[in-house]
C-alpha cells in the first residue's frame, strides 16, 4: 500500500510526506515522462492501494534551503521539537 501523510489540526493539510511500497514500482510503465500522480496512483486508487494517515504531532517540511536552515536553528537552540 502507499501512504500519503495528512498533518492534523485545524485546516488539515498534506503534509507531502509519501511512503510506497516497493510494488508500485512493478506498476510504473517504462515511459520516463509517466507522472505517477496521473498515470500509476489514479489505477492503484480504485484498487484500493492507497492509504492516508494522520500525523498530530510536530511537523516542518525541510524541501528547501531556508526550511533545513529553520530546522537547524530549532535544534542548535534546544527546540528540536520533533524529539518531544
């Protein structure tokens, strides 16, 4: 099963944070330019071979340079919240 993560709280949102399982890949088809969101996960969903689950505790994305620099910052000053 694939797992996309929601964050709790008020206005949930997805937390972008998506787990597969090593079959998915048995469902990719060998065209490179395949964007699994249109193609692969829209088959596997009627299959039910999609999950969702809800994340309520600490959560900060790290996509981005300023987002790694945040993280770093929280964790130098003793607030590495995700810890807890």
């Amino acid at each position: 099963m694939t797992t996309v993560t929601l964050c709790g709280g008020e206005g949930e949102r997805l937390c972008d944070e998506t787990v597969y399982n090593p079959e998915l890949f048995d469902c990719l088809p060998d065209n490179p330019a395949t964007m699994l969101e249109v193609g692969p996960l829209r088959r596997l969903a009627p299959e039910g071979k999609l999950g969702v689950s809800r994340h309520e505790g600490f959560w900060q994305p790290m996509g981005t340079c300023q987002e790694f620099a945040l993280m770093n910052r929280l964790c130098a000053a003793g607030n590495a919240l995700w810890t807890e």
